[in-house]
C-alpha cells in the first residue's frame, strides 16, 4: 500500500478502542466522507455526502461537527435524544441552505451512528453507510440500505445477486438533508458481548469488498483496526471515496448477551423511526441520487 497514503485516527476510552480511516478513493476526487471517533462519549459515525461538487462534502461536515458538539455526562437515554435532536436540527438546516441556492440544489448526507453503554447498542442511520457486528467468527450486518436497490430486492424485483453491480446502486431513498420535511431514521437495538468488533463504513468499502472479505479481514491476526480495510479498498481500485471505523468491545463488557447470539431489535417506539420505505420512492430516490447521471458517485 506504499502507493496510497492511509492516515488511522485511533482512540481508547474504557472498555472500547476504535480506528478510523477516511480516504478520497482512487479517483483523485474530493473526499466528501466524514466520521467520528468518540469513545469517551461511546459514539462513533461516519457519514458520506451526497450533492456532487462542495454540496456533499458540507452537509457530512455538518454532521460530524453537529456530533462531535455533544458534551460528556449524558445518560445512554440523554444521548440518544441529543443524537436524535441534533441530526433533525442538521437535517432542517441543510434543507434550508439548499433552498436558498436554488430549487434543484441539494445538501444531503447519509449516516449511521453507533451509541454504546455497557452492554447494549443503539444504531440510528439514513441512507446506505452500513454498521456490522462480529461476534466470533460471524459477520451480521446490523442495517439495511435505505436505497432503491434494496427496495427492488425486498419487494422481489430483483435478487441479492442481481443487486450486486445494478446501474442503480447509487440512488438512496434517505439522507439528512433530502428533500422530505422530516428526517427518517431507522433505529436498530441489540445486546453486546466482550470481545465483538463492530464496524461503521461507507458504501465505498462494502459495495468494493464482498461481506465474507470483510469478515476475514477483522477477523485478521493482530487486526490493525480499520486501516487494512481501507487498504484492501484502495488496492481493489475503489473510485469512491472510502471510510471505515472499528470498534472493539474489551472485557469491561458483561455477557449478557449470552443466549442471544447475535440478535437485534428494531426499535418503533419513536415516531420518526421507520421500517417502510418511502411510498414516493422513485421520486425520493431521484432527488438524492449520485448516480453518475446527476453526481458522480464519488461526491457522495
């Protein structure tokens, strides 16, 4: 990897050490990807801009600077309400920005943010950056794709298979900033357990490298965090720009997930929490599209 210049941010609080690494890909465009890296606060995210030119690259900034404002000594609930709260007053802000620019301007961003305390986890996400959980030497994919591909899978359509490379990969159906009045976020729940390895990542990484390439290379002798993930994207020839962080969960954490392998809930007791896509979808799905029609991929 002597040929591509990888910075790893790393960081340890408590019981947790994570990495991240951001990088603008192989196509020598604007790195439009942002993340935090908070384990003092048990918060991390990445989020990967969408807009094309500097549109992308603000409203992730906006994200990553609305998070990392939160102050230490909330309550996990305290937390995940202030998460919550400052990603709808982004989401109003950046909507705003894009309206004052012109009618078809767009600000917008995907996220996913990852909250842990003690032994439990709270994911909340918009768009198609992924979080992943390995227990073992099992890889779950904690989210699904807020994007009209999986739509097209989940109603049949289509097939996973079929879904790999479709020409419509790039259109998401959510983001903060989009075109919809309110912020949906999906919110997903779930035990955790000494030893899990969590991952939060871009589409720059998992649509680059297959799920069970993702496995091996957490599951990697001395894992060097999120680093070696990058590097296998930019040695694939990613265009997109890339970002990862990994989280280790240290023995600080209970086993109260025993019994329970690695199963999540998801959460519908907020109303703003969704497990539908939306019905306008191909009209939503086009006002946020980076396909290389209306952005090139890589800006967002």
């Amino acid at each position: 990897m002597g040929d591509f210049a990888i910075d790893q941010d790393v960081a340890q609080s408590g019981n947790f050490s994570s990495s991240a690494v951001s990088h603008a890909g192989t196509a020598n465009r604007l790195n439009e990807d942002g993340f935090v890296n908070r384990p003092d606060l048990g918060l991390w995210a990445v989020a990967d801009g969408a807009g094309g030119h500097e549109s992308g690259e603000v409203a992730s900034a906006e994200v990553v600077a609305s998070l990392q404002g939160i102050e230490p000594g909330l309550s996990a609930a305290e937390m995940l309400v202030e998460v919550r709260a400052r990603l709808e007053q982004t989401h109003a802000g950046l909507h705003e920005a894009a309206s004052q620019r012109g009618a078809d301007v767009l600000m917008a961003t995907t996220v996913v943010v990852l909250l842990v305390r003690d032994d439990h986890f709270a994911c909340l996400w918009a768009g198609d950056s992924r979080a992943y959980l390995l227990r073992g030497h099992e890889l779950t994919r904690i989210t699904r794709d807020h994007s009209l591909v999986q739509a097209l899978v989940e109603s049949g359509t289509i097939t996973e298979n079929e879904a790999i490379g479709h020409p419509h990969a790039n259109i998401i159906t959510r983001a903060v900033g989009a075109d919809s009045e309110a912020l949906e976020l999906e919110k997903r729940t779930g035990p955790l357990m000494a030893g899990d390895r969590l991952l939060l990542c871009t589409d720059g990484l998992c649509k680059t490298l297959p799920d069970d390439k993702l496995r091996d290379l957490l599951l990697a002798e001395g894992h060097a965090g999120a680093e070696p993930l990058v590097a296998a994207a930019l040695e694939a020839r990613v265009s997109d720009n890339v970002t990862a962080i990994t989280i280790d969960i240290g023995p600080a954490a209970r086993d109260a997930a025993a019994g329970t392998d690695n199963d999540t809930d998801t959460d519908t007791d907020t109303g703003t929490d969704t497990d539908t896509v939306s019905p306008h979808l191909e009209e939503r799905a086009n006002a946020v599209s980076s396909s290389e029609d209306a952005a090139p991929r890589g800006s967002k």
